[in-house]
C-alpha cells in the first residue's frame, strides 16, 4: 500500500469532503475520488458514505483512520532517518543549456568549499530530467517552469529567457534584430524530439499562426545541433542561455531572438531531502550564482521572475 493513498484517505477525512480534500492536496476531483476508490479497492470495503452534504467514515473506515496515523507518523520518522544517513550526499539535474552561464561555475565553487560532499550530476534534456525528478533519483533540478507541481516537490521560479535562433555565419542573424515565427517556420529546423517544451513551443507558436515548420532533424544532443547549424545543415532554436556566458563569441555561428518566444525555468526540490544539509547549500548557491550571473549580463534576454527575487531577500 502506498503511503499517499493513506495522507489522502485521512484529509478527505479530516474535512469531509473530497472537493475541500482535493483542493487542499492540489489533486483534481475526479483524481482524488481514484486514489480513494484504489485505496477501498485494496481494503476490500468501502471507506466512507457519500452524501450530498459530503462524505463520512464507515465503521472499517474509522478503524483505517485510527491506525493510519500513528503509521504514517513512524514512516515520517524513517525518512528523516533514512535522510539524515545520506545528508552527504547531494543529486541535482541540469540542462545542457545551461553549463556555460551557470553550471561549471556552480560546480566548481560547491566542490571547492565542500570537498567531503558526494554529488552526482545528471545533465540531460528537460524531459529527462522530469522524469529522474518525478521518480525521486533527484534532490534538485532546473527545467521549464510547469504551472502544475506533483506532490512531493516544492517548485521556484527562477528566470524568463528568449528563445533563440542559431545558425552558420552565412545567415543574417544579429541579436539586436529579432527573428519572426513566419521567417523561422521557412528554415530547415534541427530541434529537439518531443515533449521537449522548447520544441513545443515553436510548434505552438507556428500553429498559432497558420504555419507549418520545416523540421529537418530531430536530436536531443544540444552540441550537435549546434554542430549541425554551424555547417549549414539547418538552424537550431535553444535557450538564449545557450550562446551566453562564453569568454568569447563562436564566430562560426549567427544568432537571434525569435520574436515573442520566451522560456520560463524553474528550480524542483525534493521535499523529502529538503532537511538534508547539502540540499539547503545547493539551493542558497544556486540562488547566489544566478544573482551573480545576471547583475554580470551575462545571460542574453534574462530576468528574473517574482521566486528569485523574493528567494534572493533570503540571501
């Protein structure tokens, strides 16, 4: 039996109705009413009474409810116990995008001053990333804002950036002279597979607008998109993050901002580590690191949403 089936059994208890419960959880209604009716399933009896006015326990619901929470609370404390004997370690993903303005410094300076800390990077597409995140293998992880958190994650939203179009220096692109979605939905396009959200992104805007995108490649390998732009194969369109932060321009590629095209990133945290020592470190360094960056200007388009501002009177 899985322990969340029983935290929502006892609120739709607590508050007598699975609307108010469904709420509180942030879960959908119908959601809700699955998780409990998996959950009498698995009892083998019905749980509560529906009525209009809400729902009740039933005798074998009562007995549930009793013995449940003093169950959950021992599972709390096993946790806490589990996490205490990893708080040395630390697991955070981020995007490839990313390692020019952010990571390499991040890294550099989190092992330099915690040399006895075991950390472990994943770095990989969104996607990816959200799927190592959701099945708990992360403590951190910077991807695409989602307007919807799972359960378990706390969510910061960090920063809006232009997404950007990258091609050979054949191309006429200049970062001072926006790009149309009408223009790039006539280029040869190297962007990633989907669900990746950039990629979604284009795609949405191009339908907005009647159009039809010319997808002539897709990988999910940033370096080789951008390898494959700079030959002249096709354009690529990434994070502005992407072709910022370098000591010194690529002078064999061009790019620009596509018009109206932007990408919110967000930090996730497991709640479950949120006690752990590393993972408060790591979250105040992110925080400091991206407030260095951007006061440097070097993240082309960047500003900071209303959660780093906020996260950054912490500091």
């Amino acid at each position: 039996m899985e322990s969340r089936l029983l935290e929502y059994f006892l609120r739709v208890a607590e508050m007598g109705s699975i609307n108010r419960a469904a709420s509180a959880l942030h879960l959908s209604q119908p959601a809700l009413s699955r998780h409990i009716a998996a959950l009498e399933h698995e009892m083998g009896t019905a749980l509560f009474t529906r009525t209009q006015g809400g729902v009740h326990l039933t005798e074998p619901g009562r007995v549930l409810a009793d013995r449940a929470r003093p169950l959950l609370r021992q599972f709390a404390s096993l946790r806490e116990e589990v996490g205490e004997s990893a708080a040395g370690q630390l697991t955070i993903g981020v995007p490839p995008s990313w390692r020019q303005v952010f990571t390499a410094t991040f890294l550099r300076e989190l092992m330099r001053d915690h040399p006895d800390l075991k950390l472990r990077v994943h770095e990989a597409v969104s996607h990816a990333l959200r799927d190592l995140l959701l099945g708990g293998s992360l403590d951190l992880c910077l991807i695409p804002l989602d307007r919807a958190t799972a359960t378990g994650l706390r969510q910061l939203p960090l920063i809006r950036e232009p997404i950007i179009v990258v091609g050979s220096n054949e191309h006429d692109f200049h970062p001072e002279r926006a790009l149309t979605v009408a223009r790039l939905a006539q280029e040869r396009l190297i962007l990633p597979a989907r669900p990746n959200v950039l990629r979604m992104q284009v795609e949405q805007a191009c339908k907005r607008r009647h159009l039809q995108p010319r997808i002539a490649l897709e990988t999910d390998n940033l370096l080789l998109c951008l390898d494959l732009a700079r030959d002249g194969s096709g354009v690529t369109a990434v994070p502005a993050c992407a072709m910022s932060g370098a000591v010194l321009p690529d002078p064999t590629l061009r790019w620009t901002p596509v018009r109206g095209l932007w990408l919110s990133w967000a930090l996730y945290e497991n709640t479950a580590r949120s006690h752990a020592p590393p993972v408060r470190e790591a979250r105040r360094r992110v925080l400091s690191t991206l407030s260095r960056t951007l006061a440097a200007g070097q993240w082309f388009g960047a500003q900071p949403l209303a959660g780093l501002n906020e996260a950054r009177k912490e500091l």
